[in-house]
C-alpha cells in the first residue's frame, strides 16, 4: 500500500490547520489517508488505493457515494441557482415527506448541521418548558455547542464538567447525566429535580461504539419523562432513515416530543433538522420567541439531496436491504469476532459487548487501531476509532461483504495478539 502522497499532504496540513484536518476524527496516526474520489462503495486515494468504505462519511450515505440519481437532480438543480434567500417550494414537499414517515414531528425547521439541531432543539424545550435543566445520557454525542460538551461521570447521575477548554462551567452547570440503559438512574433523577426540562438522548447509541438498547429500555424512558412533565428529545442524527424510513421510534414504537435529524436526510450535503409537536415547535421565530435564523438553512441543494434520497429509500427498500448486508456480515463473523449489528449499523469489538459508556471506555484501543490499518492494508476502510460505527450502503456488493468478512477474520486475530 503506497501512502507517500497522503504522508505529504498531511505534512503540510498540520501546519495550516488544527491536527491538520477539519474534523478532529478524522487524523489518526502516524497520518490520514487523502482521498481522491469516491464511487459506489469504494474510495479511491491520492496515491491510487482503492479502499471498501464502510465509514461512509460516517453514516451520511446510505445509498453509497456518488449515486447516478441523485448526482443528476443535483446538477440538473444546479442551473436553477444553488441559493435564493428565499421561502422554496421543496422546503414545503420536503415538509411534509418527513413527517409522513416521522408522525411525531408536526411541524420542524431546516437547519445547516447535526449540532444546530441539537442546540435548537434544546432551546425551544427550554423555552416551552419554561425550566433550565436538561439530562443527556454519558458518553453520548449532540454536536459541539456548549450544552453538551460535557464530560462522561463514573456515578450513576453525575453535574455537568466541561469536556473542552474555553466552555465556561456556567455553560453546562445545567447538564446533568445518566447511564444508558439505566431507567432506575433516571427516574430517580427525574422524581428528585423538578427543574429539567428535556431529555436527550441517541435511541441508539452510536458515539461510544454501537451500544444497543435493552428490551423495553426506551420505553421505559417515554414513560418516565411523560409521568415527569419533561420533553424527550430524540438525536435520530444517525438513526433516522437508517433503522427504518420513521426511525428508532418507527423500529421501536416510541414517540418522543423532539426530533433531531441530519446525515442521510441532507443525501450527503450539510442539512439539520429539528421537529416536533405543533404546541412546543409554534414558540420557534417568527411565531414565537425561541429564536432560531441561518442565512443557509433550507439550502435548496441540500433539499433536493435528502428529498431525492428518502425518494429512493421509499422506491428502492432501500432500509431493509442494506440491514440485510450488514446482518449477512455479521452472521460471517460469528464463531470469530465480537461484533453486533441493527439495521444497517455494525461495529467490532475488542472487548466485551458493552451496555453503557463505562463499559464502552474498556474497549481496547491499540488493538483496534492495529486492526484498522491492517484493514485497509487489506482495501477495507472503517471509521479510525473503536468508538464509532460501521455503515453498510445499498452500493455494497455480496463481493464486498465476502472480501470484507475474511479481511476482518484474518486481521482481527493478528490484531489481538500483536503487542
């Protein structure tokens, strides 16, 4: 595997930018790889590898890279103008498509990423609610904005510490934290506080490895936030149009009050969405006085992208066939690997499965850091991070997975015993 171009321009980028990248996961040493172009389920590198993708820029393409249909919308768009300042008329279809599969938004607003959602959302439960404090789950993940930049406990509730320089603790003396998978922790919590006016929390965890909830979990927690007068606040950032068209709560027959989504509804392009019941997403600017503007939200590219996109999973199945994929992966890997699956999620373990954040930070690192670069010394790509997710795409081929399985067999035993 040749690297010598990527080795060169990360030389340079460390001089220019923060870690030499845009994104903090995405250096990892001694360098990243550059890639060059994309097709399908492959990447292609400025040294001329060719690498099976299953970061898939971190669950954003379902339908792979570079997919016909929608590159032709796109460029068809594209004579028409790429902004306008404007109200457009996909914004109201788009509208409209999303809550057919998402019931319990009534009303959203398009937003330009996954952390504006969250920040909104968490503002207008505030605002509706009329109380300050919010609970999130340890070791989840809502964006970068202050709220939610805090810091995993080892108790079972823990107070908010910054987990990043320059966010005052001022700013997350009102975060408070439970464990997943934990509903005696939060109803505990819930019954003592009187002042928290949302829950937010990945249905499935996808920030900390992939952690999977228990039986009932979920609706457990609905329970307990609706016997408390407290908003729940689902991040479907990942889940949404992934676990099923409508989501974990489609996949887990849950409603939550708040939605955020982003990823595969912006088809690649930078999107956010936030939503929700009508009563609570009417206090949002201009009908009330959460306030909320973005000169780029409701971007018509970005429409055109996600509208396109839920198109194809609706004509395609798309949802299931890719879960099918994943699930056929990790039936190869069995007697093997450690290694669980939902829908078209997967991730590998070094380590024991784990069913919260503590258990999560146990994982082994090193080895699978070594077992990352064996992988694509194999032509595999996955996320460089024992805490994030493999995504499966409706571009992989049964090629793909069989090559991948015996990658994965070969360089997961090399991995664990290499020191």
């Amino acid at each position: 595997m040749k690297l010598e171009r990527s080795k060169e321009l990360y030389s340079e980028a460390i001089g220019l930018m923060p870690g030499g990248v845009s994104s903090p996961v995405r250096a990892f040493k001694p360098h990243p790889i550059y890639v060059a172009k994309a097709k399908g389920s492959k990447l292609y590198d400025v040294d001329g590898n060719e690498f099976i993708d299953y970061c898939m820029a971190f669950g954003a393409l379902i339908l792979g890279h570079a997919n016909e249909e929608l590159k032709k919308e796109i460029k068809n768009k594209l004579e028409e103008g790429w902004i306008y300042g404007t109200p457009i008329e996909l914004e109201v279809e788009y509208a409209k498509l999303i809550r057919k599969h998402f019931p319990s938004i009534e009303m959203l607003r398009f937003v330009n990423t996954g952390s504006e959602a969250t920040m909104s959302a968490l503002r207008v439960a505030r605002g509706f609610t009329g109380k300050e404090k919010i609970v999130k789950i340890e070791g989840s993940f809502h964006g970068s904005h202050e709220a939610v930049l805090v810091k995993a406990g080892s108790g079972a509730t823990t107070f908010g510490v910054p987990n990043s320089a320059g966010v005052p603790r001022d700013f997350v003396k009102n975060t408070l934290q439970v464990r997943y998978n934990d509903v005696e922790s939060l109803s505990q919590l819930l019954e003592k506080d009187k002042d928290v006016a949302a829950v937010i929390m990945e249905p499935v965890m996808a920030n900390a490895s992939l952690i999977i909830p228990e039986k009932e979990y979920l609706k457990e927690v609905r329970k307990i936030t609706k016997e408390n007068d407290v908003l729940l606040i689902f991040d479907e950032i990942i889940t949404g149009f992934r676990l099923a068209m409508g989501g974990a709560q489609e996949f887990y027959g849950v409603k939550a009050d708040l939605t955020t989504l982003g990823k595969i509804a912006g088809g690649g392009f930078p999107i956010g969405i936030y939503g929700g019941r009508r009563e609570i997403m009417e206090l949002v600017s201009p009908s009330g006085n959460v306030y909320q503007a973005g000169t780029f939200s409701g971007n018509p590219i970005s429409l055109l992208a996600g509208y396109t996109t839920v198109k194809i999973l609706e004509r395609e199945r798309v949802v299931e066939k890719t879960a099918k994929k994943a699930e056929e992966l990790c039936k190869a890997l069995k007697d093997n690997v450690k290694c669980a699956q939902i829908a078209s999620m997967f991730c590998i373990y070094f380590g024991e499965i784990p069913r919260d954040y503590s258990e999560a930070v146990k994982l082994n690192k090193e080895a699978f850091m070594r077992f990352f670069w064996k992988l694509l010394e194999r032509g595999i790509y996955f996320p460089p991070s024992q805490f994030e997710v493999c995504f499966m795409s409706y571009a992989h081929s049964k090629e793909d997975v069989e090559k991948t399985a015996s990658a994965i067999i070969e360089a997961y035993d090399q991995s664990w015993n290499e020191r």
